[in-house]
C-alpha cells in the first residue's frame, strides 16, 4: 500500500511489547556506557532510580503523577495515527486545555465543585479540540499538512499562554511572578491516598477504554479501521474521511487538552507559563514507540515517567546534572527510529 | 526484404508466471536500421517479451541470438553490455540532477572524477544530430514530459546502445510531440539502429514502422512488413476473429419509456491522467451499456465520475432524475449505486480487515446496531452467504484477512460485496478479470439477471468478446471522447477495433 505519509508501525500487542523491551534493553545499556564515561557507577544508578521510584510509595505515586498527562498526550497522538495523521501538537493542545480551564476555574468561581468540575474538564478539552481542529480543517480541506501546522501551533499555543499570565489573568498578589490567581478549591481536582495522584488517572484510564472499545467493536471503529488499512476503499466506499480527519483531531486535541486541565487544576493550581516540561513530545515518542497500540501505551508512559523521575534522582544522589536523562529519552527515540529500515 | 542478418533473433520463447502463459513459443526478430513496432492488447505478452529481451525477465525456454552468437541476458546488465537498452513508461531521471549528471549515471565505466564539459559536449552532439535537443544543464525536474523522454533515449545512445526498446513512447506524449519522436526515430533507422516500439494504437503503427509484429494471448499473431499491413488486418490480429455470440438471445426489449437511471450531459473533467471531453451518456433501466476501449483512454476517470470521486469540470450528471453532479461518494452509492473497481486489491478491499469485515463495509450505515455503537455481524454474514450464493460462487472464509485471499479471491469478494446491496445502478470495470472460466460465466450470468431485473449497468471491459454478448448498446472511449457509439448488431469487431486504436469512424 503507497502511503506517502510516515507511519507508525502497527504490532499485536504481545509483539509490540516485546520489541519495544528489547529497544528499552538496548537504549538502557548505551545510557550505562554514558554514566560509565561520567565515573559513574550504571548499576547503582539504576538502582536508585528504581529503588526510589517503582519501589518506594511516595516516589510510585509521583510516577503515576507524571504518568496521566503522558497517557493523555500519547493517546492525542495515536487516535489520529490510526489514520495517519501525525499529530506533533500535543503540547499546544495541552497549553490551550489549561487556558480554557483556567477561565472556566476563574469565571464560574462560584459554581460548586460537582458543576465547576466538569465545567473546567468539559472547557479544558474544548480547549484541547478545537486547537487541533484547526489543523484538522486545514488538513481536510488539503491546505496545509497536519503534521507541520500542529507543530508550529505549539508556539503559538505557549506564546498565547504566556500573553494571559503576563498580562490580563496575572494575579496581582504574586509580585512579579508570571502566574494566575490560584484556583478556588471548587476548581481543584481531586486528589487519592494524600498523593498528588488525582482523577485524572482514572480519566486516562477510561479513555484508553473507550478508545478500545470503540476501535474495536463500533460502526465508526470500523470505518476508522478500514481508513488506516486502505484509504482509497475507503473514500471509494463512501467514508467522510474529511469528517473524520476533523472528528479524530479534535478528539485527541481533547484529550491533551485534559491533560493540561490535571496540570492547572490538581497539580499547579493556577495557570503559569512553565506548565509543562514537554509532556506533549514525550507523548508522541510514547505513541510511536508503541505503535498505537493501548497497552504498549501505558507501559512507555510508566517507562518514560520513571525516566524522568529517574532525573531528580541522579541530580541529587549522583551529582549529575538532572537533565542527563534527556540523553537517555534521545537514545529511545534513536533506537525505535533505528529499528525501521530505510527504503 | 531483408537481406541482412538480424541483430537479434529470439527463437521459441516461452515465458510463465503462475497461473497465466505470458509467451508461448515466441519468435522475434530485430534488424539494424529498423523500426519494429509490436502491437497488442494489453495483457498480451508484448512487455513480457521485451523484458526478457532487457533482461528483466528470464526466458522458460527458447533461445536469444545476438550477432551470430547465442546469449544468455540474465540481466539489464547484461542486456546494456550487449548494446540493448530500453526506455520505461516510467521515467528514471532523477529529478534534482541536471541531465548531464543524469545521463553520466548511465554511462558505462564512468571515471571517478566526472568532466560534465565533455559530457555536455557529447549530448549536444548526438542530440543535435537525432533532434533530441535539450538543455544539457537543465535539472531534471524542469524538463517537460517529452525532454525527459529525450534525455532517456540520449542515456541509451550515449552508452552506445544499438538496440532501443520503447515501451509505449507515445503514451505520454501530445500530439506535435509524437511527430517529434517518430522524426527522431526516423533519423535513428537512417543511422542504423534498430528500433522495437511498443503500443496498442493503430495509426502510429502505420505511420512509423517498418514492420509490425501483433501478438494475441502470450502468442504471435503475424508479423508484416508496412506494405502489407492495412487497418482492418491488425484489427484481425489484435483481437482474432472468431466471437462468441451467446447472449444475444436473451435480451428483452428495453423500457425506452423508462427515466433513465444516469445521465451525463457534456461532463468534462480536469486533473491527473486522462480528461474526459464532453462525455454523454444515459443508461435506462435494464440495459447494459458496453465501453469499448483501450485502457488509459479514460475509462476509470468514466467510473470515478460517476462514482463522486472527481468532480465535474463541466456538464451534469443526473442520477434516478436528480441533479447528482454534486453529490457526495456516500450519498450516490445509498441511491443503489454499486462499483466493481478495476483493481480491487487497491480499490476496493482493505487487505488487514477481515472478509465479513470487508463485507461490512458496504453500508456501513445498514449495518450498525445502537446508532453505531454495535454492528450487527450476523447480518453482514448473512448478506455474504446471500450474495455469494447468488453469484454461484464458494463462502470465503469470513474471519480471514482479505489481504491473504488471491487475486481471483479479491475479485469474488469485490462483486459478492457489490452487488449484495441489490443494486439499480452498476458501474463495472473489468469484472470477470482475473476470474476463472466458471467464475466469469457466473459473473456474466449475474450481470444480465440483474439487467433482467430492472438494473442499469455501464460495463467497462477490454474484452470485445464479452462487450458485444452481454452489451445492449456499446460506445467507444478513445483519449476521453466517446468517439463511437452502436447497438453490437449493427457494427462489428472491426469497427469498434479501429475506432478503439484511433482510427476514424466508416473508414
């Protein structure tokens, strides 16, 4: 089949899974000769990350904590993938989620918490969707690649942010700081087990659900599905890809949007600048490594999430600059890009 | 007439892919200072035999003689190191090289330090003298369709090629860049090569070569000289002249009172490939029209027309009596419109679904249970053992993937799909291809029950046989006209062949 789009491979999820251990495998032992080079000593490393990650109870939560906005934004990646479409902006849609939310947060302050709550959600992936709809428009109507203006709306997501927080929403009690008032408590999503952890997990969770369910048992699973296996029967058949290329971008758009909301609304607490470390691109790495698939999904974001929670270790136990770790998440970009041949 | 020795001699060459016999015990000869155009339909082993020429392809039996010597051309290399070289319908240039880098790519025992001074010079010179002037510091992506041909015939000569196969030069050309091509191999015959030209049109034929070999189902029909040669005589050796008339008997008389199910009124259209020119047409209920013609001459741009898929630069097209010119793919085809696509493989199947899958796809919309939510698959299997069974054919396997079903498989699937939706309006481009003889009869028989019933059919083949026994009225597609139309009672093979290749009408 003649795609002139790249494409995320597709796997069954037991080979997916697989394969992207053994891509980890080998991305883990290039970062060891990396932390040998250093003086450092890789098996120690390794497992202080692990010990203050997966094992310790606090450090597993700020996992998860790191986890939903991944989830969220890999999946912003992979529902559009299933037909073809690359979506690069899950950071703006993040950025553009929280905006909407902190209006919503800001403005609807007197609403109580079991309307203001799915208010700031319901606006937060409005906010999300209609930022990728615009690619999606631009995309259906064969103006403009969806791939170049998603990453280019980034920009101008954050810079749009950046005005707010300058400007008209900055919160007059917070000296120079670039920052929104904090949300009232009304605003603020719930929290588990006196962790960060908040409902967004479970947001994320079900929305990998219905994704699968949707993908696999619907009309519109169907459709989708025939679209990414062969879009000319497709459009011979009478499916509305235009509609769809919409539909698909707006709803991952959303779901990144959400993960913006868990930003402002459980994590930050208000609207600033430095929302995100990136949660956007690491989704889409999330997303290609694991080929789309649900599963493969879930476990990159725990791999990626303990990554970088593994920077903050080697920064203060190690004496290595925390950003060390951005060698080891280059590594598993390069190894999963290696592993397709080039034509 | 020729009292030199052949160039090259091909003796006896039989060549088989699984399932079809593409050279039967074929004999060719090529001689210096000739233009030997091989004529055909498609499908009927000419570019099987000039890739075995080239080296492509290796013979099954047979013998190639080159000179005086037996050879053995195992591959293009092989081919070229014997002075053969072909120009493909699809060019290689590389676009972001100037046609001196492209040409030097070419050439043989290229030093490592290239001097594009004397490479220029050499093109010049030999382009000068052939006509093929182009500008040798042109990048390849600026040269037109015809100077990208130029510049694939100077690669050739350039590397000293004495033998040049063109595999339907013409295809790609307007007209005044045809003349410009057979001027060029006109001067090339005067300089001794041997030229070996592939088409399937009549005139050309007559126009430029000396001798015409026409061969018919993987065999050679005849080979003459141009003296011999008329139009009416390689119509007969293109598509024989023995025709089953089957069919004929079970026509009934068409509703002529009846609004007609399709109507095109000067429908133009514009973009890649073949445009249609003031395309009109009707079909009414239980008729089948018949397009005649070679393919490429704007039979799928016909079929995607009338399917949605391109829009109308110009005219109307009206479906059961409404103005459809611009309605959507999906709302033409829940108007009981169905599609039999030409290649179904990339047309029609989406190869990692499933059969029942794939069968879904039909009518999405029918099929969906709780607006969407659920699909109904016990439906979907029961309109594919309906519709199979009425088609006479054998259940596919419902849960495999269509994408490992063969290629008469795919065919089955893409009609049981099809025509399950009970359909008033069909629009068939080659549905028998690919099928066995049973299969194809069943196709056939399904066809006109269906016209029988009250369905319109447009049905687009390249076999005249089947046109003119399942036709009630046929009409020519020749480079996006219709240039002819007739009931098959009323004309002959002859006729429709001429008008086919191009030639004018009541010649």
């Amino acid at each position: 089949m003649a795609s002139a789009h790249a494409r995320i491979p597709r796997h069954s999820s037991a080979r997916a899974m697989l394969r992207a251990t053994g891509l980890f495998g080998l991305a883990f032992v290039i970062f060891a000769a990396v932390l040998l080079a250093a003086g450092k000593d890789p098996i120690r490393a390794y497992r202080d990350i692990l010990s203050s990650t997966l094992v310790d109870r606090y450090g597993f939560s700020e996992v998860l904590v790191k986890m939903i906005p991944l989830m969220l934004t890999a999946l912003a990646v992979a529902i559009p993938s299933r037909i073809w479409l690359i979506n690069i902006g899950g950071e703006g849609q993040l950025y553009m989620g929280a905006l909407f939310a902190t209006w919503a947060a800001t403005y609807f302050a007197a609403l109580p918490a079991w309307e203001l709550l799915p208010l700031v959600a319901a606006l937060g992936f409005l906010g999300g969707g209609l930022w990728a709809a615009i690619s999606g428009v631009m995309r259906a109507y064969g103006w403009v690649s969806e791939t170049i203006s998603t990453l280019l709306l980034n920009y101008v997501a954050i810079l749009i942010v950046s005005f707010f927080v300058f400007g008209p929403w900055k919160d007059p009690e917070s000296a120079n700081y670039p920052q929104t008032a904090e949300f009232v408590a009304a605003a603020r999503l719930p929290t588990f087990f006196g962790t960060r952890v908040h409902l967004g997990l479970l947001i994320a969770l079900v929305a990998f659900i219905v994704y699968h369910v949707v993908l696999t048992r619907t009309r519109w699973g169907l459709e989708i599905r025939a679209m990414g296996g062969n879009m000319e029967a497709a459009r011979r058949s009478g499916i509305a890809i235009g509609r769809y290329v919409l539909v698909l971008m707006f709803i991952g758009g959303g779901l990144a949007g959400l993960a913006g909301v868990g930003e402002v609304s459980a994590i930050q607490g208000r609207l600033r600048p430095s929302l995100s470390p990136g949660y956007g691109y690491t989704g889409f790495l999330i997303s290609w490594i694991a080929g789309g698939n649900p599963y493969g999904i879930v476990a990159s974001a725990l791999l990626m999430a303990v990554i970088t929670a593994g920077g903050d270790v080697l920064q203060m136990a190690h004496r290595l600059p925390g950003s060390v770790v951005n060698i080891l998440m280059a590594l598993m970009l390069f190894v999963v890009l290696a592993r397709r041949r080039v034509p | 007439m020729h009292n030199v020795e052949p160039l090259v001699a091909l003796r006896g060459i039989t060549k088989s892919f699984p399932g079809i016999l593409a050279n039967d015990r074929v004999d060719f000869d090529v001689y210096p200072g000739e233009i030997h155009a091989l004529l055909g339909e498609n499908g009927a082993g000419k570019s099987t035999l000039v890739k075995v020429l080239y080296g492509i392809h290796q013979a099954d039996t047979g013998t190639i003689q080159f000179g005086d010597r037996a050879v053995q051309i195992r591959s293009p290399h092989d081919a070229r190191r014997l002075g053969i070289g072909m120009v493909f319908q699809q060019f290689t240039l590389i676009p972001a090289l100037s046609v001196v880098e492209n040409v030097a790519l070419f050439l043989p025992h290229l030093p490592a330090v290239l001097d594009h001074g004397v490479i220029a010079r050499r093109i010049e010179e030999v382009s000068g003298r052939y006509g093929l002037a182009v500008d040798p510091w042109a990048p390849a992506w600026r040269l037109s369709v015809g100077e990208q041909q130029k510049v694939e015939i100077l690669k050739l000569l350039l590397a000293r090629s004495r033998v040049l196969i063109l595999d339907e030069p013409t295809r790609v050309l307007v007209p005044h860049e045809i003349d410009g091509l057979f001027r060029v191999l006109a001067g090339l015959r005067e300089h001794g090569y041997a030229v070996v030209f592939i088409t399937h049109k009549l005139p050309e034929v007559l126009t430029c070569a000396d001798r015409i070999t026409v061969m018919r189902g993987g065999t050679v029909a005849g080979t003459l000289v141009r003296a011999e040669a008329t139009e009416r005589g390689l119509v007969g050796l293109m598509f024989g002249t023995a025709w089953p008339e089957e069919g004929s008997s079970r026509r009934e008389p068409i509703r002529e009172s009846a609004r007609p199910l399709l109507e095109l009124r000067e429908v133009d259209t514009s973009g890649d490939g073949v445009s249609l020119r003031q395309i009109t047409l009707t079909i009414a209920p239980g008729e089948i029209v018949g397009v005649a013609g070679v393919s490429g001459n704007g039979q799928r741009e016909l079929g995607d027309v009338i399917l949605g898929l391109t829009q109308t630069a110009g005219g109307k097209k009206i479906i059961h009596g409404q103005d459809a010119t611009r309605w959507s793919v999906d709302r033409i085809r829940r108007s009981g419109v169905a599609f039999v696509p030409e290649d179904p493989l990339r047309m029609l199947i989406v190869p990692p679904l499933s059969v029942l899958e794939n069968m879904a796809l039909a009518d999405t919309r029918k099929y969906a249970r709780h607006v969407g939510l659920t699909v109904d698959w016990i439906a979907v299997r029961r309109d594919l053992e309906q519709s199979t069974r009425r088609l006479a054919l054998e259940m596919l396997p419902p849960a495999v993937p269509a994408g490992t079903l063969s290629g008469g498989n795919v065919q089955r699937l893409s009609l049981v799909r099809e025509l399950s939706i009970d359909p008033r309006l069909i629009v068939a481009l080659y549905p028998t291809r690919g099928l066995d003889v049973r299969g194809a009869t069943a196709a056939r028989h399904l066809l006109l029950a269906m016209r029988n019933r009250g369905a319109g059919e447009l049905l687009i083949s390249e076999d005249l046989g089947e046109l003119f026994s399942m036709s009630d009225r046929l009409i020519v597609l020749y480079r996006g006209r219709i240039v002819g139309e007739a009931r098959p009672k009323d004309t002959t093979v002859y006729e429709i062949g001429r008008l086919m290749t191009g030639g004018v009408a009541g010649g």
